[in-house]
C-alpha cells in the first residue's frame, strides 16, 4: 500500500504542476522501494508454499526455507516472480530520472526498464487471473480474491499503457500524451492501492 501511494502522490502532483521535479522523482523513486519490498515478499512466500501432502492429505511445509528459487511448473510462481523483476526495473527507471539526459538517455535509462517492468507486470497479472480462474477470465464478483486479482491486473494494464504513452516524442506534436501516461500512472497506482488494501480483510477471512 505504501509503494502504490506514493506513486499515487507523485502523479498527481504531477498532474496539478508542481515545479519541483526532484520532490517528485524522490516520491516516485522511495515508492519503487516499497513496491520491491512488497515484491519480492509475494515471491518469497511462492517459492516457500508447501509443494508435498502427507498420508492424511495435508500439506507438509518446506523444511529448507528459499531466499530464491525457480519454479516454473508453478503458476503462482509467475505470478510473483515477473513482478518482482518488474520491480526492480521501476528502481532503476525512477532512479534514473533523476539524472539530466537528452532524449537517446531518458529512452535507454528510463523508457526502456519502465516498458520492460510493465511488461512484467502485465504478465504476472495474467498469471494471477489463470491461477485464480484456471482459465484466461472469470465472473465471480461475490468472491473477495477474484476482486483482488482483477483489481491489480487493472493495474497492470493501466501501467502498461502508461509506459507505452510515455516514448518520447516532439512535445509540440505528442505533448498530451505525456499528460495520459501519468494519468494512466495514477490509474494504475489506485488500483493497486485498493488491491493491497483488500488483501487485509482477505487475510482476516482466512484466519477466523
């Protein structure tokens, strides 16, 4: 929720103007920090998930526990582990902006990892949705996960089409798509907002 925030804050400053660029890269760039952490949790937690029944049909913990692992039998595994890597490519990409480039920099240390890590994420909300579903799509709007899974795979979409307006261009010609790319940023960013905070009664649901 922390991460989603900040990049909440971030677009909407932008969007209202603000003159201070750094302030706004330093929002966007801590917010990048939490989505890593967040990230990576969700990846650490699939690749330590129980993998073996015992006799009475319950699942056995793994006895050694993973810092990293590769599981690609797994679907929950893609759906964690490209967005983790998506992660990492907002730290580099909101790290970068705050270097002064001409245009060839911003596409090659900013453009480039933001596109790669929507991407990324785009593939693990795919991934969500089919481990949910057991198929590309599903209606189950009185489930509480399913909300949680389109919600954030809204979110993955919204990011990608932000990246994809945010190629720099002519600003006389192509100036306003800036301006739909953060607003697509923002989009994305509410949506992940509410997913995460749905995730709380989630959680208190399976412990009660």
């Amino acid at each position: 929720m922390i991460g989603s925030w900040h990049f909440v804050s971030g677009s909407v400053l932008v969007l209202v103007g603000l003159p201070n660029v750094y302030l706004i890269d330093l929002i966007f760039f801590v917010g990048s920090i939490f989505f890593t952490a967040a990230g990576y949790s969700q990846y650490f937690q699939s690749i330590n998930a129980p993998t073996a029944i015992d006799s009475e049909g319950r699942t056995q913990a793994q006895v050694v526990r993973r810092y990293l692992g590769w599981q690609p039998r797994r679907i929950d595994f893609w759906a964690t582990f490209p967005q983790f890597l998506g992660t990492l490519a907002f730290n580099v990409t909101t790290f970068a902006a705050f270097a002064s480039v001409g245009w060839l920099g911003y596409e090659v240390i900013v453009w480039v990892p933001d596109y790669v890590g929507s991407i990324l994420f785009l593939v693990s909300g795919v991934a969500a949705v089919v481990e949910f579903c057991h198929r590309l799509f599903c209606w189950k709007r009185r489930d509480l996960t399913w909300w949680i899974v389109v919600i954030n795979f809204a979110g993955c979409v919204a990011f990608m089409l932000s990246a994809i307006l945010a190629y720099y261009l002519p600003v006389a010609i192509f100036g306003h798509l800036a301006t739909w790319s953060t607003i697509f940023t923002l989009i994305g960013a509410v949506c992940f907002f509410v997913g995460s905070y749905l995730m709380w009664p989630e959680m208190s649901a399976e412990t009660a």
